[in-house]
C-alpha cells in the first residue's frame, strides 16, 4: 500500500474475488511462520514471526471495485529489516499464484 520504493504490487484477482481471498487465507494458514490474527470477508491482518523472534504486522485487504488485493507487511521494531518484508510477500505471491 505504500506509494514509494518500499511498494509491492498488490495480488492480482482473477475469477471470483471471494474464491480468491480464500485462497489468500488458505495460504497464510499453511505458513510456519504467520498467525492469523484477525480474518473477515475483506481483511486478514496477521503476524509474521522471524527465526530472530522479531514480529512483523501483515495486512491483506481486498479490493473489489479494482479487482485486487492490496497487501502489506511491516516490521514492529526498527527501520530496514534487510528486506526481509519484501521477500517474505514475493513468497506468499508465488504460493498464492501458483
């Protein structure tokens, strides 16, 4: 969601919109190091764990009218997480495309 160099593309919706947020929460669910916090028909917040124990904040929202899911994930403490974030949602796209 953010507008500058630490933009990621949101989640391409292709078909049903709801059979695509449901796959969004059913790769989530799979993932060792993400609990869901929070999930309902438009939102899923969760909280990403590092092998360090430092917490990350993800927020996955969809939306509709533009046909996508817009996604971010931010660390809880500190600045520059060695792009960690970033690589973190590039994996969740892949599952989630795949």
């Amino acid at each position: 969601m953010a507008t500058d160099s630490h933009r990621i593309e949101p989640l391409a919706v292709k078909g049903d919109a709801r059979a695509c947020f449901d796959r969004l929460r059913t790769v989530l669910g799979k993932r060792k190091d993400t609990t869901i916090i929070s999930a309902d028909d438009v939102q899923i917040r969760v909280e990403f764990r590092t092998i360090l124990g430092f917490v990350d904040d993800g927020l996955f929202i969809l939306d509709l009218p533009n046909g996508r899911i817009e996604i971010r994930s931010a660390a809880r403490v500190g600045y520059w997480d060695m792009g960690k974030n970033r690589r973190r949602m590039e994996e969740i796209r892949a599952d989630y495309s795949g």
